[in-house]
C-alpha cells in the first residue's frame, strides 16, 4: 500500500524531454506491505502551461529511496525524513537538470 505523507506543487524550471517543464510535484511517499517500511522521495516535472494545467506528466521523474526496514509505520520517523526532505529534493533537481523555486507552490502542502 503506498501513502503520501506529504505532497506539493512548485514552480519549476526542467529542460525535460524536448518540451519544457514549469513545474514539479514533490512528494515523500510511503509503501508498506509484507512486514517491510519503505520511503520515497520524489520528483515529477510536468509542462504546467497555464494555471489549469495540473497534468503531470512522468517521463520527467526521478526518486531516491530513503527508507527500507522491518516494521511498521512510524510517525516519529516520517517526521524526521520530513525535516531532511527539501535537502533529498534539491538533490534530485539537480541531478536531473531542474530546478525547484521552493518560494512559489502552487498549491498548499498536502500531509497524509
């Protein structure tokens, strides 16, 4: 079962796949099943055209996995993945070529 503890739309700046990107879903996503705890930190760069366009696209993706343990959800865990997140994101931005404009959501901050 996966489950987004938290998860915002920025504007962005991605070069993407031929066609430019505007924006960027953040996300920490959390997957749980057979006895084991997984993390994510993710991207997705998508074209946002206008302020309508909330289309996101994922061939502009990338993720880093921060967590993989025996057990059970943890809200004291999530929370400290949450305090080092932005810090994993501006990594991944990077790396991919984007960049995240962390002053300008488009929406406000979704916690699960």
């Amino acid at each position: 079962m996966d489950f987004n503890v938290y998860e915002q739309y920025f504007a962005a700046s991605h070069p993407g796949n031929g066609r430019p990107r505007h924006a960027v879903r953040a996300a920490l996503t959390v997957s749980s099943g057979e006895g084991r705890v997984r993390c994510t930190a993710s991207l997705s760069f998508f074209p946002h055209e206008d302020e309508e366009d909330f289309c996101v696209s994922w061939d502009v993706y990338a993720e880093r996995q921060l967590l993989d343990v025996r057990g059970r959800r943890s809200k004291k865990r999530e929370t400290a993945l949450l305090e080092g997140l932005r810090d994993v994101l501006e990594e991944l931005a990077a790396g991919s070529g984007g960049e995240v404009f962390w002053d300008r959501p488009l929406i406000p901050a979704r916690f699960g």
